[in-house]
C-alpha cells in the first residue's frame, strides 16, 4: 500500500532532524508517537502542504532552567503546534509534572512562541474543524508575519542586511563579524535571530551545516 506525500513529507522530515540531533532531543525523537504524527500529516500538512520551516521536538531552556521540548514549532510563526493525549496530559498527571507543563507554557510565551495545542481526540474525531482553527491561526498572523520581523529588529540585524545589500552576494559569519566588530559567539546570535525571523536564509538549503547565507527577498524593507 503506497503512503501519502503527507506521510512521505513527515518521515522524511522526522529522519532528517534525527540524523542532526543529540542527547535528549533525539531521544524525544525518537520517542515520536501516534499523536505527533496525526498532528503532522492529518492536521499540519493538509494547510500549508508543506513542512518548510517545522522543527520537530524544538528545545527551550524553560523560565525555571531546565529543558523542555515542544511538538513541532513553525519558526517562521513562532506557532508551538502540540499533540496532546488525555491520558498523560490530564488523567493521570502527577502535581509536579501538572506544574511543570505550567512553566513549560508560560516559557513558551516568554520565548514569544504560541501554544496551540490539539488533542487526539479532536484529531481523530474533528479533524475539518481542527484544520479549521490552524488555517484561522495562519490567515490572522500571515498578514503580519514579515512586517513584524522588520519592527522587531535589532540595530545590529539591520547593519548585516545592510552590509550583504553592500557586498551583493552570499555571506559568511566572517562577514558579519567584520560588519559588527564582534566576536563569533555574538555574531551566530544575530545570525540565528536574522534566520528565525526569515530575514536571511541558507546559501544552499538542506545542509547539515550552513557557513554562507543570503537574504531573504524583501529583507531591504527593513531599511526604509
């Protein structure tokens, strides 16, 4: 029996991001269940036909110190998309672990990351009306994704794209320290903020490592 290009796309997907995991994330990887995949294929795909952008099993440091892990967040919307099960979320979760999904979505919002959860039961059972609620989400944030990337950026974000505008081809993190006259620590922060803002992007996409970027078209606006 063939699978579905949603399925294909999602294992895929997982298998790429495991190859480039370690520690506790992979393990979170590979501990991807029923749920994560309903929300994926059954939920995900079926609005933006696509997993562009998708990271599986995002790692944040929580407002308390220790890590957590959501589902799948779309970078480009900050969306924190999560499979929830009633069982361990609710029937028979303990008080620590009921404080700590607390703090995990209160960090969440810290980390200006949206937490929109679905449960198995609403994607086994109204999966039209759960799609639903996703293309809702899309079309009130699509409308001012980009333009807040431009109002949120930094000084610093701004004298990159205007320096790659300058240079008028690909760049590098020696760029970038040169534009800023800062170290290489600083330097991959700014770079890192530039990417999950969709400002720049990979040179060649779908590297393990990426050593060359390039704007993103339209990433001039920020500049008038």
């Amino acid at each position: 029996m063939s699978i579905s290009e949603a399925e294909y796309e999602y294992q895929k997907l997982l298998d790429e991001q495991k190859s480039q995991a370690t520690g506790m994330r992979l393990v979170q990887l590979q501990q991807q269940g029923e749920g994560e995949r309903k929300l994926l294929v059954d939920i995900i795909w079926p609005v933006r036909k696509s997993y562009k952008g998708i990271t599986l099993e995002k790692e944040m440091i929580t407002l308390s110190g220790v890590k957590a892990y959501v589902d799948a967040v779309d970078e480009n919307f900050r969306f924190g998309l999560e499979a929830e099960g009633y069982v361990p979320h609710a029937e028979t979760i303990t008080r620590p672990r009921f404080d700590f999904e607390k703090v995990r979505v209160r960090s969440m919002v810290a980390l200006d990351i949206k937490y929109i959860p679905f449960t198995y039961d609403e994607m086994a059972k109204k999966p039209d009306m759960c799609r639903r609620a996703l293309y809702e989400l899309y079309g009130r944030h699509a409308g001012n994704a980009s333009s807040a990337s431009y109002q949120q950026a930094t000084i610093y974000e701004r004298e990159v794209i205007r320096y790659a505008l300058w240079l008028a081809r690909s760049f590098r993190m020696d760029d970038v320290k040169t534009c800023l006259g800062k170290g290489t620590e600083f330097c991959r922060e700014v770079l890192r903020s530039l990417i999950r803002r969709n400002l720049i992007k990979p040179h060649i996409e779908g590297l393990r490592r990426n050593h060359e970027y390039v704007l993103v078209e339209g990433a001039s606006k920020l500049l008038w």
